[in-house]
C-alpha cells in the first residue's frame, strides 16, 4: 500500500462518504463493491477518522486490497482495488 503524497491511482467508481460516522461508510461500501468487479478500483472519500481503522479491516477480511491512502484536507481518501 502506497501512503505517498503521489498522484492517486486512476479509479472506476467513486464513493463520497463525507459527514458520515461509523457504521455508515462500511455499510456503503459493502453495497456500492455489489455493483462493481473484481479488479476495479474504488475511491472512497470519508470524514470520519474511525475509517482509518475500520477500511483496511474491511479490505483485509473481504480480500481486497487498499493500494493508496492518504488524508487530504481534512478528509481521508482510500484507493481499493476488488479482490
């Protein structure tokens, strides 16, 4: 996983998870990786700080990968790559 202040990998889909606290932005990833194929990156956007903890558990244990993160602005953006 790559945390460098580098340009973020190219993305399929999108998720703004912005004012949401936890177990919301889990929830809204379970349902939007649904619609989307193994291989295909998603960029999710959260505020909240507990998605730090809670996103690379929920990659770990579904099998997907975080390939880039970082906190920009105050908001936290997650590069996932479907398993």
């Amino acid at each position: 996983m790559d945390d460098t202040a580098d340009a973020p990998p190219v993305h399929d889909a999108e998720l703004d998870t912005t004012g949401l606290y936890c177990p919301e932005p889990i929830m809204l990833m379970h349902n939007k990786v649904r619609d989307m194929q193994r291989e295909e990156v998603l960029k999710v956007i959260a505020s909240d700080p507990a998605t730090t903890r809670d996103v690379p558990k929920f990659c770990r244990f579904l099998g997907h990968e975080l390939i880039h993160q970082r906190e920009l602005d105050g908001c936290y953006e997650y590069f996932i790559r479907l398993g």
